[in-house]
C-alpha cells in the first residue's frame, strides 16, 4: 500500500481549504456579532435622539411659561405704579 506524503499537493490542498473554510467561519461569526453591535448602537442612538426632542420640546414649552408670566408681572406692575403715581 502506497503511503500518503505530506508533501502530496492533494493533501496540501485540502489541508489549506479546510484551514481558510475555518478562518471563514471564523470571520462571518465576528461579521454577525459586529452587525448585531451595530445594530444595538443604531437603536441607542434613537432612543437617545428622541429623548434629546422631547427634552428641548420640554424647553422651549418653559420659555414660553416663561414669556407668559413675564408679560402678565410686567402688566401688573405697570398697572399698579400707574395707581400709585395718580
């Protein structure tokens, strides 16, 4: 029986696809877990834009309380120094 060489291209072949077949493996394993990361990012970062909208909603609903209280004081003051003053 004819012995197999390690040096039998055949063999070196195979040997080498088996050995790319696993780094490819190895490689879409790391692909997945990178657009599952990405994918966790992307939501984070709407959760975050969001928050940040309702967040400015929430001021610019404070400024105009704001205004409002400010023009009403300012009314009154008016109106009472234009009583005090006749």
């Amino acid at each position: 029986m004819a012995e197999l060489q390690i040096s039998d291209p055949t063999i070196i072949t195979q040997r080498e696809l088996a050995t790319h077949a696993n780094d490819i493996e190895h490689l879409q394993a790391d692909m997945d877990k990178l657009v599952k990361d990405m994918e966790e990012m992307k939501g984070a970062i709407q959760r975050i834009e969001k928050m940040l909208a309702e967040e400015q909603s929430k001021d610019r609903t404070i400024s105009k309380i704001i205004t409002i209280i400010s023009a009403v004081t300012g009314g009154a003051v008016v109106w009472v120094l234009e009583k005090v003053v006749k």
